[in-house]
C-alpha cells in the first residue's frame, strides 16, 4: 500500500482505524483463547472454578511475604518499622527531636 499520496488528515484516519482495528482483533483473540481453554479443561473433566481456584491459592501465598523491620523504638519494641510506606508518627517524633535514624535501626 502506498500512503505517500495520502494527506495528513487521511494519515490520521487510516492511523485511527489501524488503531481500532487492532483493538478488535485482540478482543477477538482474547475471546477465542478463552474458549480454547474453556474446552480443553472441558475435555479434561476440570470444572472452572477448579481451574481458577488452584492458581489464585497458590499465587497468593507464594508471593506474600513478610517485610523485615529495620528500625525499632528504643524504650518500646513494640513501635517498629519497616523503612517503606509512610513514615509512623513515632519516627516523625524521633527524627523531629534532632535524633539520627540511624540510632534506632535494627
């Protein structure tokens, strides 16, 4: 195809309609992989919620961990933080008061 002849504005339409065209056809695909999946669990006697059900068990507990602490209160062990996320108001106190966090990593 030879879009030299083509003007700007018809560039755009032929690019809009490239980019609708692709959306379609990726749902189309989408649509047909899922019922190519849906029949082989079929023929394999495995039911959906079997199918679905097993990998989300074993995706969740394979990739929940637990942070470390990294710093710790030094008259309360029970007011710790890992270093991610917002700041605890005890670490705002701390850093506040003049005090290096680094006195209370762990």
């Amino acid at each position: 195809m030879d879009l030299s002849g083509l003007s700007v504005v018809e560039l755009r339409a032929l690019q809009d309609q490239v980019k609708q065209a692709l959306k379609d056809r990726e749902h189309q695909e989408l649509v047909k992989a899922r019922e190519q999946i849906l029949a082989i669990a079929q023929n394999a006697g495995i039911s959906l919620q079997d199918l679905l059900g097993a990998q989300s068990r074993g995706k969740n507990t394979a990739t929940k961990t637990k942070v470390a602490v990294r710093y710790r209160h030094p008259s309360d062990p029970l007011l710790q933080w890992t270093g991610r996320g917002r700041q605890p108001k005890w670490v705002q106190d701390w850093v506040a008061s003049g005090q290096s966090l680094d006195a209370v990593r762990v």
